[in-house]
C-alpha cells in the first residue's frame, strides 16, 4: 500500500491505500482493512439511501404462476423494501397494491381465481400476486435494493466508494480502531466521524427523495 494511490480515486484500491496512509502508512494491515471495508459495506446495505433506490426493476409474469423467487430474477432476493409495483396494460400503468401475506392466502383459497393482478404480498423471499396471472404482465418494481461491495479493487463507479466514501472510511477506521489496533482515542473520534458521514449521507437522501411537505395523518 503507497500513497499516493496508484489506484483511481472513487475505487476500492484508493480507499484501502488512503486508510493505511491515515493509520500511518500501515502496510501490516492490508488484510485488516480489505475485511473492515467489506465489513463496512455490509452493515450499511439495509440502510437506504439515494442511491439504493430503483424502479428500474422489470419483471414478467408467467400464465397461471403465483409466486416469484431469485430463481425468476435474481433482484428478488435482493430487494429490502418496496415502494410501489405496476402492472403495464398496453400503454397505462396500473398500481398493484400491497396486501399482508395472509389476506393474499384468504383471497386466494384454492388458487383458482386467475386474471391481471392487482394485489401482491412478500412472504419469506417471495413475491406472491392476485389474482394468479391468467396472462403475460410485465411488473414495474420500485424498491430499496442491495448494492454490492465493488468485485476488484480497480472497480469504478460503485457507489460505497463515491457517494458513500467517507461514511466506509470511517466506519472502517472504527472497526480497525477496536477491534485490531485497540486505538481507543481513534474509534471514539471515528464514532463522530461515522455519525457526521451518516446524517449527511441520510439528509442528501431526503432532500432528493421527500417532497418537503409533511403529510397530515387522519384520524
């Protein structure tokens, strides 16, 4: 590990060579930062943010097909929540509503009730549709999807090492801090560090996702 990189910044390899460059040119814990980086990734991949929003999921039903696992795309199994579903009928949209897995199983019964779906449940990795398709409908899914670590160290455009950088620089350099270099002063600075990197990272995602206004709830 040198510094400066010989890597491209926005890449796996610039971050692991700028830790060890903060740690104080600590080549001794190559190992240790490539599994704090990835341990980093992996506790911030249930948290939604900006760029972990899609709609840009499609999928097609199949005749007489009620459930739908990674074995029919392998989003599915990769999907943290939904936002909305649609089903495209001709040239119009329509919304498939979300239904609690157990009003599906009623609804269902013996799964003779079949034509275009327009209520659908998620129930252990499984998208689950009623009516049971009687027909070819291609879905829309928007959702907060899982957004890999980047596979190599050369790898360009991953969002953990742009848009998310300082948030992994430091939850890593905090992982390191206790776990390896025993650096009390460092992880309680890297515990601000990741609070900061959090909150801004969080308050990007709600300035481009919320609409600014609150919606009043009914009672």
């Amino acid at each position: 590990m040198t510094w400066p990189s010989t890597f491209a910044p926005g890449t796996q390899g610039y971050m692991k060579d700028k830790i060890a460059d903060q740690l104080g040119q600590r080549a001794d814990l190559a190992t240790q930062i490539a599994e704090a980086i990835t341990n980093a990734i992996t506790f911030y991949q249930p948290h939604r943010f900006i760029f972990s929003e899609t709609r840009d999921i499609s999928l097609n039903t199949a005749v007489s097909q009620e459930f739908y696992s990674s074995t029919d795309d392998p989003l599915i199994g990769t999907l943290f929540a939904f936002d909305y579903i649609t089903v495209t009928i001709g040239t119009a949209k329509f919304d498939v509503q979300r239904y609690q897995p157990e009003q599906i199983e009623l609804l269902t019964q013996t799964g003779t009730q079949k034509g275009q779906p327009y209520a659908f449940s998620y129930y252990n990795y499984q998208l689950r549709f009623y009516p049971v398709p009687d027909n070819i409908y291609p879905l829309t899914i928007a959702a907060h999807q899982l957004i890999p670590a980047p596979a190599a160290d050369n790898t360009t455009g991953n969002n953990w090492m742009t848009d998310a950088e300082n948030l992994i620089v430091s939850r890593a350099k905090y992982q390191l801090a206790i776990h390896w270099t025993k650096n009390q002063a460092m992880a309680e600075l890297m515990t601000a560090a990741v609070t900061e990197a959090y909150d801004e990272l969080a308050a990007r995602t709600n300035r481009l996702a919320g609409t600014g206004y609150f919606t009043p709830t009914q009672f």
